[in-house]
C-alpha cells in the first residue's frame, strides 16, 4: 500500500526524533563513505529485494535530491509562498539510470552539493527560517521543516544502507534438497 504524503512526512520525520537536524546533514557524507568503504561494488549494486533499490541506487537518489532540494530553498529565500514542484523518484532513478551510478561518486556528488546548501542556511536570516513554499503534494513547507524533513531523509536512506549491508554478511542457510 502506498503511503500517503502526509503519512511519508510523519514517517521521515519520526527518524529525526531528538536529533539535531544540522549536525545530522552534516555527517551524513562521511557516514556513508565510511559505510560502503570496503563493500565491493556488485554488492553495492545488487537490490536487496525484487522492486527495491540497492545500496547504489539510494546514494544516487541522494545525490540527485540534494540538488533538487537545494533549487527549492533557493527559490524559497528568493521567492517565499513560490510553488514546489515534486518529482517522480522513481522515473529519476530510471531515466538517470540510478542502477549503473557509481556509488563512490555518488557519495562525492551528495557531498560537494550538500556542503552548498549546509553553507546557504547558515547564511540566511533567521526569519527566512520561516519562508516557505508551497509543495505540490505536501503543501506548505517553510525551510525549517525542509531541512527537519532532509535530516530524517538521510537517517532513512542510512538506515536502508545498514540494514543491505548487514544482510549481506549474514551467511544464507542453505535449503533442504
């Protein structure tokens, strides 16, 4: 079943519980290199799962929603109340082929942008905290909430790497003949 937009918010959101939404966008480059450094690459690229992405795919996802997120508080400190387009992650992953990235690369690329955005917040004014922009789906989205909102994006995508590289090393009991 798929969730709802207000339902994907609740659930991104609650990963962030008690955490400082800054300091978690900052470490999340280092954390994923430092998760896929000594992964080879066809485990990297191998989906955990029929339908699910693999540890490549979610870094290049990243990589990608970094831009796009660093447009939109771009277009809200210039223009607050402006319109927020969603995208489709899905028709990105494949019309960008998200499968055959470079997850090393992809980390670089996720890197190098969210250090430009890191540096934009911490230069704008306190009120413009509060502009926001209206999102497509989700409706009213002030900056404040969309870093809260990329915060808890990171530990999701984090989560999912943890959780495919651990199950990655788990050895696979073999069926009965």
């Amino acid at each position: 079943m798929k969730e709802t937009p207000q339902e994907y918010t609740q659930r991104i959101m609650g990963h962030l519980e008690g955490q400082n939404a800054l300091k978690v966008q900052s470490a999340t480059p280092a954390k994923l290199a430092r998760m896929i450094r000594n992964s080879p690459p066809s485990l990297l690229r191998k989906p955990p799962a029929p339908g699910k992405w693999s540890v490549a795919e979610i870094l290049a996802h990243l990589a990608d929603t970094e831009i796009a997120v660093g447009f939109r508080l771009r277009m809200i400190v210039a223009t607050p109340g402006v319109p927020i387009q969603a995208f489709a992650q899905d028709a990105w992953a494949s019309a960008m082929d998200y499968s055959r990235r470079n997850p090393k690369k992809s980390i670089e690329h996720f890197r190098a942008v969210r250090e430009i955005n890191l540096a934009l917040l911490k230069q704008i004014k306190p009120e413009q905290w509060k502009h926001f922009g209206m999102h497509a789906e989700r409706g009213e989205e002030s900056i404040e909430h969309i870093v809260r909102l990329i915060a808890g994006h990171d530990l999701n995508h984090t989560r999912q790497i943890e959780a495919i590289l651990e199950s990655a090393k788990k050895p696979r009991k073999n069926k009965p003949k």
